[in-house]
C-alpha cells in the first residue's frame, strides 16, 4: 500500500524544508501539507496547502480519513521563548495537539506518527556535556515541560496502544527556508540574515553561550532515517538525543568573519539567556547511532558555506 502523509504545521521552521522532502520521497499526490497559516506564494514543488488545526480532533480525523492517511508528521508547536510569554498556550498546542494526533492515529490505524521533542527537556540537574539519553529531566520552560510530558505519552501509546509514534529531540535549527519562530536558539539563524546583508549583529545571549545546534538538511534527513528504520531496531520510545554540532556565538561569529571579514557582532544578553543556560551544551547521541545509524554531516564552517551560500541566492535584494 502507498504511504499517504499528512503534515500539520507544514509552514513553520521543520515543516517547511521536511514538507518538500516527503513530497520528493513520496511523491506529491501522496503529501497532504496543512497548517494554520497558509504563505502567500508557494513554490511550484509545493501548490497545495490545506487549512488544519490539530486543536480541532473532528477536522483531524475527518482529514485522516478522506485522505486515507498512513503517517502523521505532527510539527505544529509553541518554542521555548514564546511560551515562557504563553505558558498555558503552548500547553495547550503542544499537548493537547500531540493527544489529538495519538488518539487519531490509535483509532484510525495510523501506521507511524513522528513528532519532534528538543533538548528543552533537559533542564539544570542534567548532565550539561555530553548530555545522556537516559536523564533526569527537570525542564526550566514550559516548552520543555510539554515535550518532556509528550515523550512520555509517546511512549505510553507506543506501549499501551502499539501506536509506532517516534520522536527526536532537536538541538537549535538552522535553515535558510524558513526563519525560527519563537525560540532560544533563533540567534543562529537571525546572525545570518544580517551577516549577507553586510549588517552588524546585537546578540541577546553572552558571547561564551554553548548551545548544541544542527542544520537543516542533517534534522531533516534524521526524520527522514528514523521513520524508515525498521521498528525491532529501536530501543527509545520517549525521543531520541541527536547532535549536530554545538557552539558558542563567538565561534559562529568568528565562521562567519573568516567568509565575511566586516562582519561584527556584539551582546547584550537578556532573559533567553537563563533559558538557554538551563539546556545543555553537547548531547550524547550513541543510542541514535547504535540504533538507527545517525551520523550528523554539517560541522560549523559547512553550515556557515551554506547558509551563506544560499541566503544569497534567495533573498532578492542581494540579487542586484
Ligand atoms: C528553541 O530554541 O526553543 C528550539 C529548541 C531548542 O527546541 N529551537
């Protein structure tokens, strides 16, 4: 049978680069990409795009069905530092929309839900280098207090209902699609769009912060690997630890000068940065390796080439 994907919150940071993924693996009649915000311009890969919030269970199960849906990509979600303004909000979504999704998929017979959990569920007690799978996690956000609960609902439908449901927990992301929206980590992709446009950058966390962070295109392929990896291989139901690479802002700042010489940078650090102090700065990832054959590509100065390389391309004043 062909493997029908719905994607809610196919818009937002993951959702937008996972999206054209799926549509490239799957082929495009087989990706329904919803989201409760909809772009003004689409590009040609990607010309549909449904309404759906996974707030409403009626609508997600009447999608599921008329699309005879076999996997669930759930990346709708609040970050850490928009929720430390709406803690009950992003309760709301991250936990209620993740119910919807177990729920929808134990009744409808959905094949596999993938849903991404994030290095906020580490908090100040747990190991801060390398940070272990098996932890305490004592979350400092409520961001991290929701992915931290929703691990364990996943592993409980994963136990109790044999919903194949399977998780990473992402370190900051750095894409050039799609700007963050919200989080702690946003400082590495905001540094980008002022380094290409020969701006200089007030960085709102202290120049010795380290923060496990990971491209794009690795996150993406991550998702891609772990949904393929046959089910007896894997032995964490919660989420995954997976690493990228990690570093500080100087050592960003000093990869982007090395291809930009002007480029400054200067800080002012301001309440992310007791968020970000609560996370931990490496993460131990053999289990992902062990289990499903994870091995990260981008290091930081082939992110940096990227990034660069493809904001120019795609930001049209720089085009001239
Ligand atoms: C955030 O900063 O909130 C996210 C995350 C680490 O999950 N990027």
């Amino acid at each position: 049978m062909t493997d029908r994907i719905l994607i809610i919150g196919a818009y937002g940071q993951i959702g937008t680069e996972l999206t054209l993924a799926l549509k490239r693996k799957y082929g495009p009649a087989n990706v329904i990409a919803t989201d409760i915000r909809i772009p003004d311009h689409l590009s040609d890969e990607d010309d549909s795009c449904l309404y759906l919030d996974v707030l409403n269970r009626r609508a997600l199960d009447l999608a599921v069905n008329k699309y005879q849906i076999t996997q669930i990509y759930l990346l709708a979600a609040v970050l850490s530092v928009s929720g430390e303004q709406q803690p009950l909000k992003a309760w709301e979504l991250n936990m209620q929309g993740l119910l919807n999704v177990l729920e929808s998929a134990r009744e409808n017979f959905i094949a596999r839900v993938f849903w991404p959990s994030s290095i906020a569920v580490f908090g100040h007690h747990a190991p801060k280098k390398p940070c272990p799978q098996h932890t305490v996690l004592q979350p400092s956000t409520a961001y991290g207090i929701s992915k931290a609960a929703g691990e364990d609902w996943c592993q409980y439908y994963f136990h109790k209902f044999d919903v194949d449901v399977r998780s990473l927990r992402f370190p900051g992301l750095i894409s050039s699609s799609a700007l963050p929206g919200g989080g702690a980590t946003d400082y590495a992709v905001d540094i980008f769009h002022h380094a290409v446009r020969n701006e200089s950058y007030t960085c709102y966390l202290k120049a010795s912060a380290t923060l496990p962070m990971m491209y794009m295109a690795d996150a993406v392929r991550a998702v891609l690997e772990l949904m393929e990896a046959p089910a007896a291989q894997l032995t964490v139901h919660t989420a995954y630890n997976i690493s990228g690479m990690s570093f500080t802002p100087t050592q960003l700042a000093a990869s982007i000068k090395k291809r930009i010489p002007g480029f400054k940078i200067n800080y002012k650090p301001d309440s992310r940065q007791s968020i970000a102090e609560s996370w931990p700065t490496s993460i131990d990832d053999r289990f992902a390796r062990k289990d499903w054959g994870w091995e990260p590509e981008y290091d930081l100065d082939s992110m940096t080439d990227q990034m660069l390389l493809n904001l120019r391309h795609s930001i049209p004043e720089l085009q001239v």
